[in-house]
C-alpha cells in the first residue's frame, strides 16, 4: 500500500448517482471537529453536520464495503463509515475564516483503525480535497489531493493531513471513513 491511495472513479456511475440521491435527503447533526473537543460554540471547531453512521444493510454501507474490497483487494472487519457536509457560510464565522485548511491532525485515535479516507461527493476543486504533511509542524502540504466527485483518497490514520477550504464551494460533501482490517500486518509497515 503507499502513503496515499486514490481509486477514481470508486463507485459505478449507477451506484454514485443512487447514493448522491441518498445524501441529500439524510439527516444530518449539527457537529465540529475535533468531535471529541468540547466547544461552548460548535463555530469555534471546524463547523460542520454529520449523519449517524451507517450501518450494515444499508445500501450506502454495503456497497461501499463491496466496491471497497473489490478494488482494494482487502478485507474490512469493522468499519465506521458517515456522510459529512460543511457550509461556507459557518466556515466564515469560525476561527477557519480565511485559512486555506482545517485543522492538521492524524486520525489516530483508536488501535483498531488502520486505514481512514474520504470520497467527495460534489466538487472538482484543488483546493477542496485533502492536503498531506510531513510532520504535525509542517507550515507546507508535501501532498495535495483535489476534490473530484466519485473520487476516492485513504491513507493510515497516523498520516498528518487536513481538509482543504475552497472559499468558492457553498457546501463541501464528503463520504468519511474508518476501517478495521481483517488480518492487517502491522510487520509490512
């Protein structure tokens, strides 16, 4: 596996179109992140909106874990998997305005999760993807990934990334996951 992986397009075109058709008419929580930060102010976080997770048996999570497996020739566990959106309009009135990223982080908080990724769902845009850092101090992206609809980016949860910030984009809509190999060699690190 290399540092960053990209599968695009991940789903077929029918499967897309079905779960675009899924994301806008779920319901969504008013959140931040960190999610595990407290915040008086949920604007004070990096402000955005996420479903529950999804759950085995629905067609979102059962054919992500298929199409996953497929075209990754590995086997999922466990997976935590949601749909997340975030809007401009409260990007501006949090401590993000007028930055070109969220915060940078690894997404390292649990033993059990050896690969965390995305899929944007609405955008093509360089600067609404994921940007990859050498170091939590890096003032520098030394990767950027732009948004593309259908497109797919993963990575182990300890790469130090963010999200990126398209001023231009009213809504960034994103698939975001946490998976648990089955039999993951932690030796072939």
């Amino acid at each position: 596996m290399q540092l960053v992986n990209i599968i695009e397009p991940f789903f077929n075109e029918d499967e897309f179109n079905i779960l675009i058709n899924h994301f806008e008419r779920w319901k969504f929580n008013a959140t931040q992140q960190p999610e595990r930060t407290f915040f008086e102010n949920r604007l004070l976080g990096y402000p955005c909106y996420e479903s529950k997770p999804l759950e085995k048996g629905m067609f979102c999570f059962d054919v992500f874990v298929k199409t996953f497996e497929q075209k990754t020739n590995l086997k999922i566990k466990n997976i935590k998997i949601f749909f997340r959106k975030v809007f401009l309009n409260e990007l501006k009135k949090s401590p993000y305005k007028n930055r070109n990223e969220s915060t940078i982080h690894t997404d390292s908080f649990t033993d059990n999760i050896h690969l965390a990724g995305v899929i944007y769902m609405n955008n093509t845009s360089l600067d609404n993807g994921t940007k990859i850092y050498k170091d939590l101090l890096s003032m520098e992206p030394t990767i950027i990934v732009g948004a593309n609809p259908n497109r797919c980016v993963f990575y182990e949860p300890n790469l130090v990334h963010s999200a990126s910030i398209d001023w231009r984009i009213e809504v960034r809509k994103t698939i975001v996951f946490f998976i648990e190999l089955d039999n993951y060699d932690t030796k072939s690190k």
